[in-house]
C-alpha cells in the first residue's frame, strides 16, 4: 500500500516537474527575445546619439550669420545696392541696412 501511494506520489511530481518544465522553457524564451529586443535598442540609441552629435558638429560649424536677413543684407551691399534696397528687401531696419552698407559696402572712388 505505502509502494502504491509512493508510486503515484512519484508519477504526480514527474508530470508536476514536466509541466513546469515547459512553462519554465517558455521563460527562459521570453527572457532571451527580451535580450535580444534590448540589444537593438541599445544599438538604435547608440545610432541616434552619433546622428545627434553629427548634427551639433554641423550647427558649430556653420557661420552665426547663416540663413539669416544679415547674411543676405551683406551680400547686397557687397553687391552695391544702397540701404532703402536692403532694408526693403532683408526685412531689417534702416539703421541696420545703414550700418551694413557702411561695413561692407566697396566704397566708390
């Protein structure tokens, strides 16, 4: 009798172990695709940070006047036109168009 409780006692942690066996599997899958997803992130952030740091370099290295009215204004005045022409057309005051045609301006002799 003792044998036969033994026995099915047995068969009851056998099958106990294997199901939790499977499920024990399943945990260890999950886990390593969890790794290997934040792998890949890693490797994106890792991507995105040198594109960020890219970009910063190309901001430094560009002049603190570029794209702005100034910039145009300048090139007008080196062209020759007068301050009413580059106030008008750069959208700047006429003391600014003022002092820029005066800076850059090639002076007629």
């Amino acid at each position: 009798m003792v044998l036969v409780v033994l026995g099915i006692y047995v068969a009851e942690m056998l099958l106990l172990l294997r199901r939790n066996g499977k499920a024990g599997m399943s945990v260890f899958r999950r886990r390593r695709e969890n790794s290997d997803e934040v792998a890949l992130l890693r490797a994106d952030i890792i991507e995105l940070k040198q594109r960020i740091e890219q970009m910063e370099l190309q901001l430094a290295g560009r002049n603190g006047l570029s794209g702005t009215p100034y910039e145009e204004a300048i090139e007008l005045a080196q062209r020759g036109f007068g301050a009413d022409d580059v106030s008008a057309q750069c959208g700047i005051s006429r003391a600014e168009a003022d002092l820029i045609v005066a800076l850059y301006q090639a002076h007629k002799v």
